[in-house]
C-alpha cells in the first residue's frame, strides 16, 4: 500500500462559532509567522492529535489562548502531516473541518528541512550521500524523512480517506512569499471570514527575503521571519538536484491531478 503522512499546523476554536479547523504547512517559516501575528488568528502549539489518545483533546481545548467573537485560535504542529493515525483520530473528532493544507516545491522543501537539521546537528553527512540509498545507481533514499515528506500525493492519499477534497484547501509556499495577500484572502475566503487580512498588512523584507506581517491600526513592530527561518541553504551537487526533480515529478503529477491545481514546480525548475 502507499505511504500515508502529514506535517502542519491545526486550528482549534474556542469560544468561536465555529467549531474547528485544522490547518497544515509544508512550507517552513513563514506561515507558522504570519498566522501567528495575525489579527484573527491566536497561535498555540500542541500536539495533541499525535499525543496516545483522544481523551487528551478537551484537556488540549482548555489551554487554548482565549478567543473572542470572529476570532479562530489556531494550534499549530508540523507533525501532524507525517503522524499516520492523525487523520483518522481528527474525524473521529469532528468529521466536518475544514483542511488547510500549505505545500512548496518538494525539492526545495527537502533542502530546506536538511538545512534546519544542519544547523543543529552540524555533525551530520552531507545532503548528497543522506539523499541516496546508492548514487550510482541512482537509487533516491525515500525512507529520509527529508526525502519521504515532499511525496504529498501518498500522505495526501491517506487524508482523503477520512475527508472530501471540499474540506481541504491546498495553499502554494511560494505563492505565499510572492503574493502572501492573495493567499491569505483565499484562507479567509475558505474559513468564511471576512477579508481583513490584506496587501496593507505585509512588507518585503530584502535581507530575509520574505515578506513580514504588520499591523497598520498600530506602531508595534513587524512581525518577521526570526533568526532560525530564511537561512542560507548549502550548495547542493546540481546533479543530485536534477536526480531529485526526476524522482519527484512523477508524485508532483499525481498531486496536481488528485487536487485540481498546478503548482507549476516543474516550470519554476525548468524541468518540463
């Protein structure tokens, strides 16, 4: 059977009149920061669904930030998207929620994680030789987690098993940095809130080169990347790229298919 995944964030309301939504992001960083700052959108983080059992949940609910009317407190947790038993137990929860699902270019994606890793564990081998079970035969090590998260049309796959495709709405990572307003608006549009998130509430920022998150109703600083997103990624071997783009596309084709939207990711590589 095909591998089944998941990593992002989730919404939880409290004291809304909305119940719950589940939101999840492939794309490191920037999302996890702009929600977080964003007038509607108290962040928490969790982990409860990938905690042992669902009695955890009313106790989760309770240390929820508070929130008000027109508000939705969103509890975010990269690991749900690679945590097998989380979709089964989250529509045991509350089988109508609504699905947010934030995803970038599987390679970059795969570079980005191995980057956050380095930084950490800079003791580790290179990208080259984790992301093959034998480069010279050309042999992609899938069982990586760096590798095995980018293929979202399996974990994808999984998650349709529990929710309709109408409960999920799929948000592109590099749509995000280029138009981060238009993509917030189809969020917005998705939970069924009202635009207030919009162009005025963003700015680029040249030295993180990602847009930041402002408040134009105050003078409080803006709320940008911090010091652990946007990093530097090492050069990689371009052949290795070029093997991970071959491997990837065949899934990048099956993804466009079962969610009706063409991330374009072959274009942006130049791989057609």
């Amino acid at each position: 059977m095909q591998a089944q995944f998941l990593q992002e964030h989730a919404i939880w309301t409290r004291g809304c009149s909305k119940e719950k939504q589940i939101c999840t992001s492939h794309s490191k960083g920037e999302w996890q920061e702009w929600v977080s700052g964003a007038p509607r959108f108290p962040a928490l983080s969790l982990k409860y669904v990938r905690k042992e059992h669902m009695s955890h949940f009313q106790g989760s609910r309770n240390v929820m930030p508070k929130t008000v009317d027109g508000q939705i407190t969103m509890e975010k947790t990269p690991s749900y998207f690679v945590t097998n038993e989380a979709p089964k137990r989250i529509h045991s929860m509350a089988k109508d929620i609504k699905l947010i699902v934030v995803v970038r270019n599987p390679v970059t994606r795969a570079i980005s994680d191995y980057t956050q890793t380095l930084s950490k564990k800079p003791e580790i081998p290179t990208f080259e030789v984790l992301a093959f079970k034998n480069r010279t035969l050309g042999l992609i090590d899938a069982s990586w987690s760096a590798i095995r998260i980018g293929i979202y049309a399996l974990h994808l796959e999984n998650w349709l098993q529990y929710f309709p495709l109408s409960q999920i709405l799929f948000v592109s990572g590099e749509r995000l940095i280029v138009d981060p307003a238009g993509e917030m608006a189809k969020v917005q549009d998705f939970l069924g809130l009202k635009r207030v998130v919009t162009e005025k509430h963003f700015y680029f920022n040249k030295t993180k080169g990602f847009p930041c998150l402002k408040k134009p109703e105050d003078s409080s600083a803006p709320r940008c990347l911090g010091k652990s997103k946007g990093r530097t990624h090492p050069h990689i071997d371009p052949d290795v790229i070029h093997r991970l783009r071959k491997f990837y596309k065949p899934f990048n084709m099956m993804f466009y298919q079962m969610t009706g939207q063409d991330f374009q990711w072959e274009q942006e590589e130049g791989d057609k």
